[in-house]
C-alpha cells in the first residue's frame, strides 16, 4: 500500500477520534436551540456596512445640530451688539 | 449503492424532513465519522473538525426539508459540508489579512497525546498546500465516492471531475514527497 495510502487511513481515523462521544445529541440540541452555524461572509459585510452606516448617521446628526446651536449663538451675540449699538444710539 | 440501502436511505431522510427527531439522529451517528474526515482533510486542522461538523449537521437539520430528491441525500450533504469548510476557509484568510499570525504560531498543535505518524504528517501539510477546491475533490475519492457521484456534489462533468483530479493528484504527490523526504 502506498504511504499516501496509509496516511489518508490515518487521517480518517484521527478525524473520528476527534468527535466527541454524544456528538449527536449536542447537534440536535443545538439545532433546536436554534443556535446558528457561523455567519455567512455575505451577512457579516452587511452587518459591517450596515454598522459603518449608523455611526456615519449618528456623527452626521451630532455635527448638523452642534452646528446649528452653535449658528444660534453666534446669532445672539449679535442680537446683543446690535441692541447695545441701538442704546447708545449709534448710527447702524 | 445498492437498491436496498438506497430505500432505507430515502426512507430515514423523508422520516428526517417530517422532524422525526430519531431519524435525524441516526443520520448523523451514520455520517459523523464521514463528515469528520472530509473536514479534516479540507481544513488539516484538528481543532476545526468538531466545530465544522456540527455546523454542518446544523444546516443539514435546517435545510432537509428544501431536498427535494431524498435519493440525492449524500451527494447534497457533502456539498454542505464542501461550502462550509470552503467558507470557514476564506473567513480564516480574511482573519490573517486584519491579524496576522507570526508564522511561529500559525501552527495549531496536536491534541495532548497525540502523536501523529511522519505519514499523517507529511500528507496534512501537502494538503494544506491545495487550493480547497483540490482538497474536496481529493477528500471525496478518499471518502470512496465514484467520479459520478463526484461530479453530481461538484456540479460539474465527469470529465472536468477526472481532469481536476489528475491534476490535483500530482500536487499532492509534490508537497507530499517533498515534506517526506525533508
């Protein structure tokens, strides 16, 4: 018998050697846990892009509304000079 | 096959799809040792083999009911088995690109006690030189399936089943010779 031969046996049998003993049930178990096999490599991209979506989302709101309180500031201070220039009866 | 066990195979797999809990479990305890092997000789790590099986024997379970031709039972679980470990495979790749393992340790060792023959050896390192393709396609001669049945799992023509297999066969030979004569 080849080697080769030998060792694909040997493979084999190691292989089963490696299964433990109520390997059946814990399938069954398992599966009617309803536990799920590995993600596909498809869904795990789409979790990525879906989460890389969400934080650009969320980033975008934060700057849109840090901008916009910022504008209202801005805004007020102004209202503040233009009323004191008024008081003081500078020309505008 | 032969016409007898061909029947109780369609017999099981049908008590199997109608949730015969008995059935399925007799499936498996018929096919672990077979699914295990394929595993092993698609992945030749040893800490992939339990793992790999049971999510293929999970998908098996969920997916029974979609077989349409019972008849087709080992043909389809060995193409399960084939893309599951050809996925587990390319998730490993991408897992090296983001984390990539010194090469002192991207070894796994063998479980304690173990002690594997030069021969084991020297044909799990020539596997793990293939392409999975290869490695399925060399798995499933090993597992005594005909080129017949192979190119019904594969999907493919006899004739591209036989080509492939040459080809495959003398890169095992290479890797294999040349890690047993070092």
């Amino acid at each position: 018998m080849k080697p080769e031969n030998q060792a694909w046996e040997q493979l084999f049998e190691r292989a089963a050697s490696l299964l433990s003993p109520n390997f059946a049930d814990r399938v069954l178990r398992a599966a009617r846990a309803g536990i799920d096999a590995a993600p596909s490599m498809l869904s795990q991209f789409a979790l990525g892009a879906a989460t890389a979506a969400i934080c650009f989302i969320a980033v975008a709101l934060v700057q849109a509304r840090s901008a916009h309180q910022e504008d209202n500031r801005t805004m007020a201070d102004w209202q503040q000079i233009a009323m004191a220039a008024d008081d003081s009866g500078l020309p505008q | 096959m032969d016409p007898s066990s061909t029947t109780a195979l369609v017999d099981l797999v049908r008590r199997a799809q109608r949730g015969d809990e008995a059935a399925q479990r007799e499936i498996i305890l018929n096919y672990q040792h077979r699914v295990a092997g394929f595993v092993y000789a698609m992945t030749s790590r040893s800490d992939s083999v339990e793992d790999l099986a049971q999510q293929v024997f999970i998908k098996m379970i969920r997916a029974l009911n979609g077989l349409q031709a019972p008849a087709q039972f080992e043909s389809w679980l060995f193409r399960l088995a084939r893309n599951t470990c050809i996925d587990h495979l390319r998730r490993q790749k991408l897992r090296r690109i983001f984390l990539p393992f010194a090469p002192e340790h991207e070894g796994v060792p063998e479980p304690l006690g173990a002690v594997d023959t030069e021969e084991l050896d020297a044909l799990r390192y020539a596997i793990s030189q293939l392409r999975p393709q290869d490695r399925a396609l060399l798995a499933l001669v090993q597992e005594g399936r005909s080129h017949a049945e192979i190119a019904e799992t594969l999907r493919t023509s006899v004739a591209a089943v036989k080509a492939r297999l040459h080809r495959a066969r003398e890169q095992l030979r290479l890797h294999y010779q040349s890690d047993h004569e070092t």
